[in-house]
C-alpha cells in the first residue's frame, strides 16, 4: 500500500515518519508533502492508495485537494484531517464521500488502526475487481467462482488441486502449493435451518469477515471462505507474505468470542492446525471429524455458542450500532435512540478494560451518527452550534460519561427540531426507498423492519394493508424488474446480473426470475435482442 500524508507543518509530519511503524503497517511506501502542488507531483509520479490530507493549509486548501484528487484518482481513499474546533470540517468529509476523518492531534495509535483497516479494505477491493473479471470471463458469479476453487482445494484429486492453485495464482492470490493454510470449520444453526439459504450464506459469509476484523485479524493475514457438501463452511486463513501466520489460541478465542457477539443464534467452530495447500484434505478431514461426530480430535480446537439467548439487537446496544441511531433519528425515533445510548454507554463502562478508550469510541460513533443525519436532512448548520452548547463542547464530550449524555441530549433537541420543519415520508415509501437503494444486497423483511425501526411482523402486516402486497414478494418483484432492465440494456453476463441483485447463486436467481418471467434470464434477454432487429 502507498499513504501520503499532506500537511503544511513540517513538525506533525516528522512527528508520523518517527513514530509510526510503517513497516509493521505493511505500507510499501510513504510520502510526505507539505503543499497541495507537491502533493499533485507525488501523485503524478506513483499510485497513492491512502490520502491523508489535513484542511487548513495556505494557499490551496485540503478540501481542494481532496476534490482534486477524488475526480483523477477515484479509487484513492481519502481521509480528512480536521480543526478540532471547526464543525464544517467534519461535515464536509462525509459530503465529499471520505474514507474517514481524524480530529487533531492525531494519537499515532488511533492513525496505525486507520491504516490496518484501509489496509484490509484496499485489498478486498482488489480481489473483488478481480473475481468480477474473471467472473465476467468465465461467465459466472464471484461466490460461485470462489466457492468452486475452495471445494477443489479439498478434493482428492489431484488435477482438481492443481487447477484451484492455477486459477488462485490468475487472481493474484498470493499462493503456492508450500505455503501453510490454517483450517476453521463452523456450523451454523442458523443456516441448516433456513429457508432462504443464499441470503442467510451471505450473511454468514459478512458475519465472518466481520467477526476476523473485529479480532484485528487482518492482512497480511487473508481469509478464504465457501460452504462445504455437508452445509458447513469453511474459512482457511494465511498469509499474503512468506512468513506464515503468527496466529494464537488467544487470536481464535477473540475471533470466536466476536462471532459470539455478532450471531443471532448457536454456532459450532473447530479449528485445525496448518497445512500446506497442495495437502489441506487429510487436516480438512480431521477437522470435519471432530465437527461431525463431536468428539475431541488431537490439534482441533473445539468451541460451541449455544446463542445464550441473545438476539443481534441485544449486542447492538451493548456495542453502539451507529447505523441504527442513525435509523431512530430520521424515523423520530429520539427518546429510542437516547435509551439505546445510555445503554450502550452504561455496558461499556462497566465491562470495558480501557473505559477511557471505550468512551472515545462511542463518541465517534455519535459523531458520525450526527453528521449522517445533518447531511442526509440538508440541515442548515450555519447556526447549528452557539449560546450555551459550543461545538468544542460536543467535540470534547468523550471527556466523561455525563459529557456525552449532555451530546446526546443536544443532539436528541436537534434532530427532533430538523425533522419537525420537514414533510414527513410515510414508513412505507421509507421502506419501498430502502429497497430500492439496496437492491444489490440480500434484502431481508427484517433489513427493512429494522430501517424504519419497527418489528418485522408489525411491518409485514402494516406493508400488506397499505399497499395490497406481501413484502417478500414486493423484495422479489422489484428485483425482477431491476434484473430485466439489465438484461435489456446493459451487456454484462448473466452470471453478474444475479450478482448485482444479491443473489450468490445463480440456479436460485434464473429459478426465481423463470417463476415470474415464465422463460430463463438467458431466453429473456434473446427475446429483446429479437425484437430490436
């Protein structure tokens, strides 16, 4: 990864280059500039992953070039340094669609944990271009695309191995048939029993890559997952750098104690040791072994959730969930959204190691949560801030508990006044809205229930009496319509249109659209080509 770091004042940038480990960060190259016209050259001359840009600067300022940078090099993340007294700052970043943003001083531990997680994100990124490529080729989804190669990494034959490995090095994995994989299977209840399995696998698929993250178990480490024959899934796990993972008992129990607190119900993991990809069945096997028959196997770790009936709802007001404040606020939902903090910020008090860190924390949570909504709304700032509560107040509320319930407060008497001065949006075209912009997504009743923050079977109800549909099958239709639109305008294959309509794969997609079309994606799209001649 490439970072360049822009600011006027030479001392913070001396301050970064000393104090940062950018080794240890797995940065290949870093930059410093100290105008925006060096900044330009830099980029001129390399490819910049991660733009770091503070704002007040002379003569051209950072907003400028982030703007500048986000139409030349759209796949460059950018992240804002601001003022830590100038709200406007904090607003604009999230406008101007930014990575993140960091209030100075910047604490150089809070500025290496941005970097891991762009770090990450850069590269799945690059494997999702990659996958949608091959993909495209070979006329097929990504899930569907990886799912094969895994399975074939586990196969007893041995040109199955051989053409996994060849395909894994043509999407620029960094692989080969020495290098040591570890293998973790899990068995999710959730799963067996559902009966949408490709949107629940998905989910799972997310759970998991969230769960790794959660853990700090982030690349150089990278994560490799399917679903087996038996319903189970696998996850292999190894390093995109010749040294092999350095990964602990206390790694897998931190992992399986977040896929504790993310799932919604029980779940089985074992975890194996480490194998070399040209040989992963015989570990894979014993492995499954002690999955299947639950017993103890020498070298597998076993460990069982049993959901200690905890729903996910539960673990987000232990955590603070910023999309679902967010989600209270717009649907005037305050006095909600005041609860849930309080609650969030009481379990963290009391369970958190680093109380102070756990504030800092919800603090950003709340600003982002904040900034969202003003920016969503087109609320007028100009006198947001003033008289008895100052921006600088709201900004240093992470200083106590009592500080951050007097943001809240303010923010409670902000929103509720916002959304007063505007025309409400009926739940239902709230719903039928979201839909839409997630068309891309595995939508569930209960994504949608929970947007606009009531209970799925209050809104099923509700969305039948108002509208005359069921919302399953509303969900269904309008992706439907959105796949037949692509299929009449657009060239992409098959195989991507169910992709980009959240369906993982892609018998259950052409099964769903013959359902109502009465004829295959394939033949609809012939059909079309047949009537413009």
């Amino acid at each position: 990864m490439n970072v360049l770091f822009v600011d006027d004042q030479m001392s913070v940038l001396e301050g970064i280059s000393s104090e940062v480990n950018f080794r240890e960060l797995y940065v290949d190259n870093v930059r410093f500039a100290t105008s925006a016209q060096k900044a330009y050259e830099i980029m001129d001359e390399m490819s910049i992953d991660l733009l770091i840009c503070d704002i007040e600067m002379p003569g051209e300022d950072g907003f400028s070039v982030i703007r500048n940078t986000k139409k030349k090099h759209p796949n460059t993340l950018l992240v804002m340094l601001t003022a830590h007294a100038e709200f406007e700052y904090a607003q604009e970043s999230v406008r101007l669609g930014c990575y993140d943003y960091l209030v100075q001083p910047v604490a150089y531990e809070e500025l290496e944990k941005l970097i891991r997680r762009a770090n990450q994100d850069i590269f799945d990124r690059q494997k999702r271009n990659q996958l949608y490529e091959v993909g495209r080729r070979m006329k097929t989804g990504e899930m569907e695309l990886l799912d094969g190669i895994i399975l074939n990494l586990l196969s007893s034959n041995p040109d199955d191995i051989e053409s996994a490995m060849e395909l894994l090095k043509l999407l620029e994995f960094p692989i080969d048939r020495q290098k040591k994989a570890q293998i973790i299977l899990l068995d999710f209840d959730e799963y067996r029993k559902s009966d949408d399995s490709s949107a629940v696998e998905n989910k799972i698929h997310k759970l998991l890559s969230n769960a790794l993250k959660a853990a700090d178990i982030v690349y150089p480490i990278i994560s490799l997952s399917t679903v087996n024959h038996h319903r189970q899934f696998v996850l292999l796990l190894y390093s995109a750098i010749q040294k092999e993972p350095e990964l602990s008992v206390g790694d897998f129990h931190r992992f399986f104690k977040q896929l504790c607190t993310l799932s919604s119900g029980a779940f089985q993991c074992c975890i194996g040791g480490m194998a070399p990809f040209g040989g992963l069945r015989t570990e894979y096997r014993r492995v499954r072994e002690s999955l299947n028959r639950n017993v103890e196997v020498s070298g597998v770790l076993r460990l069982e959730y049993n959901g200690d009936n905890r729903t996910l709802e539960d673990t987000n007001l232990q955590q603070g969930n910023a999309e679902r404040w967010k989600n209270l606020l717009s649907a005037g939902q305050q006095r909600v959204f005041a609860v849930e903090f309080e609650n969030s910020l009481e379990y963290n008090l009391r369970y958190a190691s680093d109380k102070q860190k756990a504030l800092r924390d919800l603090h950003q949570k709340l600003t982002h949560t904040f900034f969202d909504f003003l920016y969503s709304n087109n609320a007028n700032t100009s006198n947001l801030f003033g008289g008895s509560y100052s921006y600088d107040d709201f900004m240093s509320s992470y200083s106590s508990a009592d500080a951050l319930m007097e943001a809240v407060n303010y923010i409670v008497k902000t929103t509720r006044d916002i959304g007063s001065s505007q025309l409400p949006v009926s739940d239902i075209e709230k719903a039928k809205t979201f839909i839409t912009d997630n068309i891309s997504d595995p939508i569930t009743v209960k994504d949608v229930a929970d947007h606009i923050c009531l209970s799925p079977e209050y809104f099923t109800k509700l969305f039948k009496k108002e509208t005359g549909q069921n919302i399953k099958e509303y969900i269904t239709v309008t992706k439907i319509e959105a796949a037949k639109d692509m299929l009449e305008n657009s060239p992409i294959p098959v195989g991507m249109v169910a992709l980009e309509l959240g369906y993982t794969n892609f018998s259950h997609f052409s099964q769903v659209f013959k359902k109502y079309e009465n004829m295959s994606p394939s033949e609809y799209r012939n059909m079309v080509l047949e009537k413009k001649k």
